[in-house]
C-alpha cells in the first residue's frame, strides 16, 4: 500500500439497527451518521487497514474528528443501505476527509438517503505499545490528539470558577440551555476518551431536554398535534479530548427560525479542568416536524406563536 485514498468504495453496510426505529418505522438521524461510519471503516479495512489493526499494530486510534450529514430522504427500518465512501482532497494537518453517500433500492431505482462528510484523524495511543512503525502511507494523518488538528489550532480555554459554569455557558438572559452529566465508559472509545458518536447520541438528548423543557416535547407535539421530529442537516466536530467520567457541560441554543417550518441550534460541549472551561466539541442541527395525520399528512408542519415563543425562549 502507497496511497491511502486511491479510489472510491461502494460497500453495503446493512439494515439500520431496530433501535434507530423511535417514530413509527422511520430511522433517526443518527442512525445514518452511524451507517456513513460504518461505510469510513469498511474503506480503511478494503486498504488492509482496519481499526483492530491500526490499534495493535501500529498503536492508532481511528478517530472520528468531524462528521456533517444531510438527509434529503427517509430511511426506513428494513432499507438495505449501500455507502458510496469517496477519498477528499486532504490537507496537511486534518487528517483524512471522505464524501459519503448513502443509498437504497426503491421501485427499481437508486434513492440517495443521505450525503456527509466525514473525516478522520489516526491518533497515536501512549498506552498500546506499537508492534511495528507506522507505515509513510499513514503518517500524513497521525497525531497526537484531536486538539492537535490543524483546524482546531486557534481555540482557547475559558477562564470560569466551577461554581460559574452555568452563568457562563448558559446565562439567564440568553436562550442556550445547559445540560451537565457525566461521560460513561459506554460513551467512550480507547479506554478512556469521549467516542465521536457518543457526542452525536448527546445532540439528540439534548434536543430531547431541551424541548421537554420548553413545554414542547417530543411526545406532547405527538400526541396534541400530531407532528412527527424531522431532522434534515447535522454535524459534529471534535476540538478536544472529553475523558472517561468527567462531566461534560453541553450546550444548545436555538439560532433562527426558517420559514416558519424549520429551527437552527448550535451545539457545543465543555469540561471543566484547572480553573478552565475546555470546549471539546461542537456543532449543529436543522430541526422541524412533518405532519402525520389529516389533510396535510407528509408536509411540514408550520410553527404557530406558541412553538416559536418556546424555541425562541419567548422571543417569538
């Protein structure tokens, strides 16, 4: 092997997990992020390089560092779902930048569910010994942590004592709403360090928390009006690393409304160390709701007063 991205892969990745299947027969929007990494490491075992061997030969992580997704088709929970996997343009100090595409079969024709970009960094692990040196192939995308990508140089620390934190991240004139909770092992990768994906399961709970406290759940949109969550662009991008029980500090403000049929909300994630406030990831969603029932079943749905008062935080 001389060239990690030399060609694009067409691979099935399978059905979306049954999990994924939270309203009716439709798959959340995580679940495809998952499937487009699935796609991302099927493309580095095809170049004789999976994550297992990357670990215990050459003492790398396979880092997921940032990961965008737009969605401008449902997924259901029986699609067979194929990930077209295209090697970017890399740039010195990045890591490796991937197009993904995913798509299904549907009445004799090929249906694109879901377009991203992805891109991975090889982070060098100090506690797995190395069994040989890492291959010249490889080395343009190693480094030492994910803060030390080229695109994350100029963040900076926060100055906050721990009892500001809240006053700091969300105060009470703002509308960002905070959630503090602590890193499980389960959310984890590498023994020790916030997982890519545990950050996109916490966009989606923090959405979830959000709404509840707004007086906009998730189930009581359901059940008065029949609205039906839809999400049709995400993203998430790691600056730093999160470790293992500390408690991460995340952030969601709704930014705009668009049209009246849809809302923008930044995502952001902090942990507190040494008198410090580091943010170690960040991000974004596009939110709104399909109508399930009546005459408008399928479209979307229109936000009246009440739901732009409580996205807006009473700014409607």
């Amino acid at each position: 092997m001389t060239d990690l991205l030399d060609g694009t892969l067409a691979v099935p990745v399978g059905k979306p997990r049954y999990e994924g299947a939270n309203i009716r027969t439709w798959i959340g929007f995580k679940h495809f992020m998952y499937l487009s990494e699935e796609g991302v490491l099927e493309y580095f075992r095809s170049k004789g390089v999976g994550p297992e061997k990357l670990y215990h030969a050459y003492g790398l992580g396979l880092e997921f560092v940032d990961h965008s997704v737009s969605l401008p088709a449902t997924l259901g929970i029986d699609d067979a779902v194929t990930a077209v996997v295209e090697p970017g343009r890399p740039k010195p100090g990045h890591g490796v930048p991937f197009k993904v595409k995913l798509t299904v079969e549907r009445d004799g024709e090929t249906v694109t569910v879901c377009s991203g970009k992805v891109r991975v960094a090889l982070v060098t692990l100090k506690e797995v010994p190395a069994a040989e040196p890492v291959p010249a192939f490889l080395e343009p995308y190693t480094v030492p942590e994910a803060a030390a990508l080229a695109d994350v140089a100029g963040e900076q620390a926060r100055e906050a004592d721990a009892a500001d934190v809240a006053g700091v991240l969300a105060p009470a004139d703002s509308n960002a709403f905070l959630w503090s909770w602590r890193i499980p092992y389960f959310y984890c990768r590498f023994s020790d360090r916030m997982q890519h994906s545990g950050y996109v399961r916490a966009m989606e709970e923090v959405v979830d928390r959000f709404l509840d406290a707004r007086g906009i759940s998730v189930r009581t949109m359901l059940v008065e009006r029949g609205w039906i969550p839809v999400v049709s662009r995400a993203r998430v991008h790691l600056l730093a690393d999160a470790l293992m029980e500390e408690t991460l500090h995340t952030v969601l403000n709704v930014q705009e409304i668009i049209k009246d049929v849809m809302y923008t909300a930044s995502f952001d994630c902090y942990v507190h160390r040494d008198g410090k406030l580091v943010r170690t990831a960040t991000g974004s969603i596009m939110h709104g709701y399909a109508v399930s029932r009546g005459e408008k079943a399928g479209s979307l749905a229109e936000f009246d007063d009440t739901t732009r008062a409580a996205l807006l935080g009473g700014r409607a």
